[in-house]
C-alpha cells in the first residue's frame, strides 16, 4: 500500500504511522454521561468499506493528516490533507 | 456418514474398491426456522453449535458459513495452544481449554494431532526473567504447569538460538510451559463439524447473513443470500467481521478489524521441537509436522478486511525470525498468508449477551482465539442455552471497559496492540 502524504507525496505505507478514525467527535469537556464517553474511548464504526481515517508521516515530514481510504480493499479513495 | 474413524475403518476402506470415503457431515438444505442460528462457521461456530447439542440437547440449530468450512482464521492460524495468563479470568478460562484440547481427539472421534511439545518464551534481559518467575508463581498458584529456565537449561532445550555475547538481545532464560502445544487447525474445524452434524446439527456453507430480521429490539431471524431465516436466538461468531455483522443488529463494538499474517518456510528435517517465541519481539515459531517452520509476529498495524498482508510486516518478521534463531536466513520462505483478527481495546475477548434480545456475541479474539476454541464454543452455548453466562466468560462481558474492569493482560493500557 502507499499512501500520499500532503507534504512528501506517495510514500509506502511503512513511513506512516496509523492514527484511527477520524471521524470521532470528542464529547463537551463536562459530560458526565458514560455511555457518551465509552462510545468515544472504546467504540468503533469499524466499517467494511470507506473509512475516514489520520495518519502521520513519522520517517518523513511527521505532518498528521487525514485520509480516505476503502477497507476492503485498503484502495485509497481521497488523498491526504 | 462413517459412524466411527477407527484402525478397522481404515484397513476396510484400503480393501474396498476405489471409492471416495463419505462426506464427513451432511449438507442440507436451510430450513425456514431454528431454535438457535449461528453465524460464522469457524471454530467458535462449529464448537459452539456441539456443545449447544451435546451439553444442553438443543439440536435445532444451523451454523451459516458464508463460505466454506475452515475457510476462515481457524484455517489460517500457526496452531499454538497455551494456558500461560496471568489474570483471574483469564487464567481459568484458557486453562479451561487447554483441558479440553487434551481429550478432545477422544470427544469428537477426530484426530486433532494435539501436540503438548511445550512452549518455550525466551527471555531477554534480568528484569524479563524476574517477570517470567512472577508470571509461572501465579500459573503454578493456579495448578498450571510451568518451569523457569536458567541459560544453561535453555541452551539444552533450543541449542540453535544465538547465545552470542554479541546477540543484538542477548539471551538469560526462559519460562517454559510443557503442556502447551500445537494441535492441526482444519482437523479442528472439520471434527467439531462432522461432530456436531451427527447431533443433528445443520452445517450450511455458502451461505451469507446480510441483515437481521428484527422485531423491535429483539433479533427473530437472519436474511441470508439463501432467504430468510428464523431463529429464536442468535449467536454471532465471525473472528474479524464481528462489528460488520454486530452493525446489521444496530450495535457498534469496541473493536478494530486488523490483518495478521502467517509464514511457513520449505520443511526441512526435525529441528525445533518445540513452540518458540520471543520476550524482545513479538513472534512465534513451531516446525509443522511436515517440516517447514509455520510463524508470525504483530499485525500490520491499521484496520482493513483484505486479507493481503503488507510488505513491511513481512521483513519485520523476518528480522526477528534471523535475530533469533540465526539459522532462519538459510531457509527459503514457501508460503504467506493473511487472516482478518477483531482487535478490542484490553486484548482480551467477548463472549456475552447483547443489548439487542436473542442475540449473543463471541468475538474480539485478537490473537488469540485458536487456543480459546473449545473452552470458547463450551461457554458461548452455556450463555445462548440459559440466557446467562458460565462463570468461566463471566468477565468476558461487553460493558467490563466503560465500567473499569478491562482484562489488560499486559497490564499497559487502553488499545494494548497499538503501543
Ligand atoms: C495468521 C493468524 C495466526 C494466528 N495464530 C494463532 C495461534 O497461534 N494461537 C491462537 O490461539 N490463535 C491464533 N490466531 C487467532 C485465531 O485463529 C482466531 O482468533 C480464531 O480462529 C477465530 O475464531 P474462528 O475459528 O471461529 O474464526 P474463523 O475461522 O475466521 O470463523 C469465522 C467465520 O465466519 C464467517 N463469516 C463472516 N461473516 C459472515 C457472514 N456475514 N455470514 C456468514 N458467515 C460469515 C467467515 O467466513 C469465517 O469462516 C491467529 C490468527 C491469524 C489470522
Ligand atoms: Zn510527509
């Protein structure tokens, strides 16, 4: 797999370093309700198909990026940014 | 279907003219209902749907496949059997099945070519041997067999490890456990089938679950590329597509689906005689009955369903295979495959109730779940069977993490496989 990073370009995939969904939104600072913060810390939509996801480029320009990638088929549908 | 494999069947069917031996379980057709339906013909299915028969007398039941039996992880794994946990529930659970993979030739009238060759891990500095002593007090507190190493009894065991002063790790002991083991993986699969078909068990392959036929909040039946199909219960044992098919019923899990990979190299005469692995790395090493090395190490790193490893991966394992046993950079690499694992935030498994009614989960094996497969498949049923887990998956619960009682084997932290 290689993966384009917005800085360096297409690189393969061992330069980068897997950061996990990023489509996560982090609950309001004083929400006290469990259920809210167990689905943000624990839980993953974890889907077959398009996932929205960071990266970083950790041997290269250690920038953090997001990118759009399919998981079936690891095919890379929307280029960093 | 042969009703015993025995000495006598085989010398009777060398003596009978060329004809192919029966198939092992039946084939039918799906009916439209079932008391119980499982999804995922695996280990964890196929287990479950026996002791489902055989310990509760519920024989109404299906496991769907939605492709062939063996097809999945429990085809793909490098076969290693131990019970060397250090948590409660833990401990009892895989020393539970570690028991049950001892008779379990016997239990199904299959040979499983269980292997007690032991399981050595090396130890790679003073402080690892301390830990490894703590680790084999409490297996031993717990009846389970285990034995530290000093160097010297180490050398004797695996004389082909790099003792070198100059070893990149160089080498103190280890901690070895010698009833853990190999046992031959599709035997596995195909016992536990041919087992439960003879119960009354339906096995069907090629045969997809694609949504849940819900009434309210409760799980009545399953749409299949075959139909739809009722159920009372449902069990969901898929390995990595646990949250894929969890979704169908609404729910999101706390799980990531991730590649691991498996290598064997070119056989070569009896050499390692027993399962290696390694304190400085993850890997792990046994030579098959046929000669060649089957091994792995972490997974690659990012969540995917296809089942084709990374290059990167392929080199990491090899640099620990080489580190450690030197002579791994003469044989050639045969074959590399790739098997989709349901990572979970503490490592450890699922095999619990849902929040949705009549449907029940086991998944979230990681690494881990061929080990598990008997003791797995005996408490998965108890939990569908009596609508309430067995004290041995108690803590196996799907709420243990938002409620602070997460299974952290390793004792370091939140989503363990990413540090
Ligand atoms: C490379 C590798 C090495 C491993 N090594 C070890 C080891 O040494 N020791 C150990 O203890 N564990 C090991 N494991 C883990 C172990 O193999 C798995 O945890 C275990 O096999 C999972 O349970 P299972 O056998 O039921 O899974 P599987 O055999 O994967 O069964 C799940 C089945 O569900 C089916 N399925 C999925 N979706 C659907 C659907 N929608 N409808 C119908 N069917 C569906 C799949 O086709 C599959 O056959 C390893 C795993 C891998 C990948
Ligand atoms: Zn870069």
């Amino acid at each position: 797999m290689r993966i384009p990073c917005p800085h360096c370009g297409e690189r393969d995939v061992n330069e980068f370093r897997y950061g996990g969904d990023a489509t996560k939104q982090r609950p309001a600072h004083g929400d006290k309700d469990f259920q809210t913060w167990n689905a943000y810390v624990f839980e993953f939509d974890n889907p077959k198909g398009p996932h929205e996801e960071f990266w970083q480029h950790t041997l290269g320009c250690r920038q953090w990026f997001r990118l759009k990638r399919n998981t079936a088929t690891n095919q890379i549908l929307g280029g960093g940014q | 279907m042969p009703k015993s494999y025995s000495i006598f069947s085989i010398l009777r069917h060398a003596l009978r003219p060329s004809e192919p031996w029966p198939e092992a379980w039946a084939k039918p057709a799906p009916k439209s209902n079932y008391d119980v339906i499982i999804i995922g013909g695996g280990g964890h299915g196929l287990a479950t749907a026996y002791y489902l028969a055989k310990n509760h007398g519920i024989t109404n039941v299906a496991v769907l496949e939605k492709s062939y039996i063996g097809s999945g992880n429990v085809g793909r794994n490098t076969t290693i059997i131990r019970s060397n946990y250090m948590l409660g529930a833990n401990t009892a659970f895989f020393e539970k099945s570690l028991q049950l993979w001892e008779g379990l030739s016997h239990d199904l009238d299959f040979n499983c070519m269980v292997s007690h060759r032991g399981q050595i891990v090396v130890a790679v500095s003073p402080g690892q041997m301390d830990s490894f002593a703590r680790r084999g007090n409490l297996m031993r507190l717990n009846g389970i067999d285990a034995e530290l190493l000093d160097r010297k009894e180490l050398e004797k065991e695996l004389p082909y490890l790099d003792y070198s002063k100059h070893a990149r790790f160089p080498i103190w002991g280890g901690i070895h456990q010698r009833r853990a083991g190999t046992v031959r993986h599709d035997a596995v699969a195909w016992g536990y089938a041919r087992a439960a078909s003879a119960l009354g068990v339906h096995i069907i392959e090629d045969c997809e679950v694609t949504g849940m036929v819900m009434d309210g909040n409760k799980v009545t039946g399953v749409e299949t590329n075959r139909g739809r199909i009722l159920a009372g219960k449902v069990g969901i044992a898929v390995a990595g597509h646990s949250s894929h098919v969890a979704r169908m019923a609404g729910l999101r899990l706390p799980v990531e689906s991730h590649i691991l990979q498996a290598f064997v190299t070119e056989p070569v005469k009896p050499m390692v005689h027993h399962v290696v692995s390694w304190g400085a790395e993850l890997f792990y090493l046994s030579q098959s009955d046929k000669g060649g090395m089957v091994f792995g190490g972490h997974i690659d790193g990012f969540n995917t369903y296809t089942q084709r490893g990374q290059f990167f991966k392929i080199r990491d394992v090899m640099e620990c295979a080489v580190s450690l046993m030197p002579f791994m950079s003469r044989l050639r690499l045969l074959r590399h495959w790739g098997g989709i694992m349901d990572m979970t935030p503490d490592g450890s498994p699922f095999i619990c109730k849902t929040p949705v009614d009549g449907l029940y989960l086991n998944g979230g094996w990681c690494y881990q779940g061929f080990k598990a497969t008997p003791a797995s498949g005996l408490t998965f049923a108890h939990t569908i069977a009596n609508d309430a887990p067995h004290d041995l998956n108690a803590a196996f619960a799907l709420d243990r993490l938002m409620k602070g009682r997460e299974l952290d084997e390793h004792g370091i932290g939140n989503w363990t496989y990413k540090q």
